[in-house]
C-alpha cells in the first residue's frame, strides 16, 4: 500500500500516517510506506503515542482472542477508523 498521492521519499507527515496507521499496524503495507511511517513515527511524538495505543490494544486483544466479543471487536475496530477519519 502507498501512501495516495505522495512520491517524495522522506517521512510521512501526521495526515499520511493517519491514513495508514492501521495498515502500518498490520504489517500489510510496502517497504517503501513502511519505512516513511517508521521515520515519521521516531520523530512525532503525537503520532508515536498514537501507535503505541493502538499498538497495545491490539496486542492486548490477541492475547484475549478466544474471548472477545466478535461485536465489540467490530465497534472497536469502527470507533479507530472513526476516530483516524476526524483526526485526517
């Protein structure tokens, strides 16, 4: 996954990590995207507490698989993308 509508190679800025975060999250983006996010994120502190949040939450919830509410994993995945869509 690119991040739309940039071709300069230096870090992310806030509004392309936001776009991407969760994808970054997921390990599901390009080496290219990967390593703009990683930069940005050594270097924004806003955005780096934003990723260890999320980053937390998801390891906490794979540790709880087997025992989550599949419907209250599904509103905690749309309140994230919610919440990434009015910080955009």
């Amino acid at each position: 996954m690119r991040i739309p509508g940039r071709r300069r190679q230096g870090p992310a800025s806030c509004r392309e990590v936001g776009r991407v975060l969760q994808s970054y999250l997921d390990g599901v983006v390009d080496d290219t995207t990967a390593r703009r996010v990683a930069e940005h994120l050594e270097e924004c502190r806003r955005c780096g507490l934003e990723y260890e949040t999320y980053h937390t939450i998801k390891q906490a919830l794979a540790r709880r698989r087997d025992r989550v509410d599949p419907d209250a994993l599904a509103r905690l995945r749309d309140f994230g993308r919610h919440l990434l869509e009015d910080g955009a």
